[in-house]
C-alpha cells in the first residue's frame, strides 16, 4: 500500500509518494513560471490558481510515470492529501472556477482592516488564544468587502490552497480542514463557525467550507481528475493541514510533550499539548491536533540568516569545522538581524547585541551558535510557563540545522537530545496524513511508523553548567534592554 502527499507551495508543486513505513517511492515537482511569483504592487502578493494547476497536473502525471517505472500501478495508492501556506485566501464560484488571482499569506493590503476584525471577533480571539491580524485569510474577506464588494459577490467558496486541489482533484467543493480554517476564523475549540463572522463583518456563513479532522477521508478522486492527472478513482482524497502543521508531522512531533524547532531565515517552534495555550500577549497561536490535542506554535524573528549576513555563505564550512573548539564562549549574542521581535517575547524596538569582544572570526562565529540556541531555549522556557509540556527530546529541521556544530550547541543550550528527520517536508507530512485516514488509527502512530531519522544529538552533560551561567547572562541583558519583563 501506497499514500501520495502533495505540496501546493509559493514557489512550485511537490507531490511524493511513499510507503507506509515511510519509504519514499518516487516523487516529482514543478515550479511556477516566474511572472507567477511577482508582487502586482508594493505589499501585494498574488498568484494565478489556474497557474498552480498546470504545475499539478504536470507534476501528478510524472509521479504517476515514475510509480509505474517502478513497477506499481496508480491504483496502489491508496490514498492521498494536500498541504499549502496558511493565511492565503483563494475565492471559488459554484463550478470551482477561480474569481481572481488568490491573496497572498504574504500580502499585506489587509493590515489596514485587521483591527476592525479583532474588535468583532475579540470573543472568539479570547477563547483561543490569538488576536486577529492582517495575515488571516478572514481579514483580507473584510478587506475584499470593502474595497471589491463585486469580486466577493461572485464567490461560492471562500478556500484555502489546500482545499482548492482537493476541489480540483475530487470534485468535492466546501470542504476544508480545522487547520486551513483557522485563520478564515474558525472555532476549533467549539468546533463551528462563529457568528460574528455573519453578524458583525456580514460575510454569509454559508459560504465558508464544511471543515473536518485532518487525516479523515473526504472523497475518491473524481474521473475528471484522474484522466488529467494519471491517478485512480481508487483513490481516496484525505482532509489535509497547513504547510507548517505538514511539516511538523514529518520532522516527528505529533504526541503531547513533542516539539519541532525549524530553524531556517527565522526560527519557528511548533509542537503538541494535551491543552490550549492561551497568550495574552499573542506569541503562540494553536491549532488543533486531528485527536483533540492542541499543536501550539510560534514564531521569532531571529534565525539562522545572521550567519550567512554576518560571515558569509563561503565561510560557513570552514567556521563550522571550527566552532565547537572555541565553545563555550564568553560572548553574549542576540542575533537579531533587523528591528522587532515577535517571539519568545513582543519588542518592536529590538535590536541585536553582541556582548564582548570577538577575539577571533571562529569564536564570534561560535558565538552567534549560542545566541541562536539561547532564543530557542527562551523559547521553550515561555511554552512552559505558558502550562505547555516540552519533552525531553525535540524535532529540529530547516537549513540551520544542517551544521553538526550548530546542532550540538542547541542540544547543550537546551539540555536536550535532538533528532532530525530525512524527510521533514510539507509533502511527507501530506502523505502521513493520508496514511492516518487509511493505514493507521492514529496520527501517532502514522509518525512512528514513517519518520525516519538521519541523525540524533545527545546534550553534553560537561557543558551544562557554563551554558546555564551564560544563559542567565543572556536573560538579564535582555530585561535591561527592555525585551523582557
């Protein structure tokens, strides 16, 4: 038996296909025409849905070709399910025909918006935990509202990326996921759409999708699809997650207690609660987990691009080969590359610091490797004093966490093991859910059966102590800087 996961990225399309342990078998990706990826202008970000199915479809039909090169024909998979970016909106009519380009995640036309919606929906921000912002697909509704009334008017659906292919690939229009929904302003505590989504912003209830568990099966594909695309009608089309919610199933954190760093330009924490998070200052969001838990998560501005910034692409083999000789440091590192901070604290007015002086390149390069890890282990340090469980061991992915180095001054910082996945990306992270709605009974599960680990990194008791006086230096700069309380 066979599962596919499909990513509908920014970029381009990924589709892979893998076993239910976890093997991939093939997998094939096409990116857009680059006139696709261009702002229409300044703060705007829009694509063409018409341009994502071309790059499906072609992408579908390779995958098929390779899954028979490989001797399996397209009804040996047996289910699939579709990842994309959350936040961006994308209007359908009754025939699934797209009315418009679709809004960005990144557009920031609704920001101006944002604070009329919260105002309406501060009940329903209260309950979970958020505050409303101009990145939710329900505050560029409000924005279309006001500004092209005749654009919404012609809409049947108001959809996520992900919901679009599904619609596409199954002919099953109005329905989405808990996750993909969130941001359209969801209540995935109580389980229903609001009413201040009708009855204060005006926008029709009926509208907005039916929404269900990732990883429950929504339909077969349909035989339009499958003439397009090589796949079967066999094929069970599964409810899938947002591309951040994909991922962290795939680098192995889907139990209460297990978290996922990713530490790419920033630096992302998600992970998985028995309870909601609620944070009043707006640091963490929740998502809800297919069995009920809660999959909390947050994002700092800093993150690994301050030593490509700071040192150079070509150096940082070099630097890294080094690193570890010159740790601990005496240095103190905050590495902010531009002004403002989001999480693990709220400080528009923050700036980076280092604190001493850089006797060599490979010390102040090491040094910068300690900062990193001082955020996330303030990260982590602000989900438990929010009431969250945090494991003993955590799942890192991203670019950053290419470096050995690197990998064994976060574990030594943290005072925790780390694990990194083989294949930590959206599209895995689709085809584990499509796995859990039919190989498997749980998400859990799923994730012991298909993440395979490339490395693992145990903590070195050595260095506890000099990390634990350091880190507290690093805490105190910060509170006389004015970041934390």
């Amino acid at each position: 038996m066979y599962v596919m996961g499909i990513d509908l990225g920014t970029q381009g399309v990924r589709a892979v296909v893998v076993d239910t342990e976890g093997q991939v078998v093939c997998e094939a990706a096409n990116d857009f025409p680059a006139a696709a990826l261009q702002a229409v202008a300044p703060g705007w970000f829009e694509q063409d849905p018409l341009e994502w199915r071309a790059a499906l479809e072609a992408t579908l039909r390779e995958t098929i070709a390779r899954l028979g090169h490989a001797g399996h024909p397209p009804e040996a998979i047996a289910a699939l399910a579709v990842t994309s970016t959350s936040g961006t909106l994308v209007l359908v009519d009754d025939t699934g025909a797209p009315v418009g380009p679709a809004i960005m995640y990144s557009d920031l036309r609704a920001a101006e918006v944002a604070r009329e919606v919260q105002a309406a929906g501060q009940a329903w921000a209260d309950k979970l935990g958020t505050q409303i912002t101009g990145s939710y697909a329900l505050s560029r509704l409000h924005w279309l509202q006001r500004h092209n009334p005749a654009r919404l008017a012609r809409a049947r659906w108001y959809l996520s990326p992900t919901d679009l292919v599904v619609g596409w690939l199954s002919e099953a229009w109005g329905v989405s996921d808990w996750t993909n929904m969130l941001k359209s302003g969801y209540d995935v505590v109580d389980l229903c759409w609001p009413a201040f989504i009708e009855r204060d912003l005006g926008l029709p209830q009926d509208r907005f999708p039916r929404v269900q568990a990732p990883g429950s099966t929504i339909a077969q594909v349909s035989t339009a699809a499958a003439q397009c695309t090589g796949l079967s009608t066999r094929t069970r089309v599964i409810a899938g997650a947002t591309d951040g919610t994909a991922s962290q199933f795939a680098s192995g954190a889907a139990r209460p207690g297990d978290w996922n760093s990713t530490l790419g330009t920033t630096l992302v924490l998600k992970g998985v609660t028995e309870a909601l998070l609620r944070d009043p200052l707006g640091r963490l969001y929740c998502h809800r987990h297919p069995e009920g838990y809660w999959l909390p998560g947050g994002a700092s501005s800093t993150g690994a691009d301050c030593l490509t910034q700071r040192f150079g692409a070509d150096k940082l083999d070099a630097l890294n080969a080094a690193a570890l000789a010159c740790c601990p440091t005496d240095l103190l590192v905050y590495p902010l590359m531009r002004v403002g901070e989001r999480f693990p604290f709220v400080a528009p007015q923050a700036t980076g610091f280092v604190l001493g002086d850089c006797a060599d390149e490979a010390t102040c390069y090491a040094a910068h490797l300690e900062g990193i890890a001082y955020v996330e282990r303030l990260a982590y340090d602000t989900v438990l004093e929010l009431g969250g469980e945090v494991g003993e061991t955590l799942f890192v992915a991203g670019g950053g966490s290419r470096s050995a180095a690197g990998l064994q001054v976060r574990a030594d910082v943290l005072g925790r093991r780390l694990r990194v996945p083989e294949v930590p990306s959206g599209a895995m992270g689709a085809a584990i859910l499509a796995a859990r709605g039919c190989a498997y009974g749980t998400l859990a599960e799923a994730v012991a059966h298909m993440v395979r680990y490339a490395r693992t990194v145990e903590p070195r008791v050595a260095q506890r102590a000099a990390y634990a006086e350091r880190y507290a230096g690093f805490l105190g700069l910060c509170r006389e800087k004015g970041y934390l309380r």
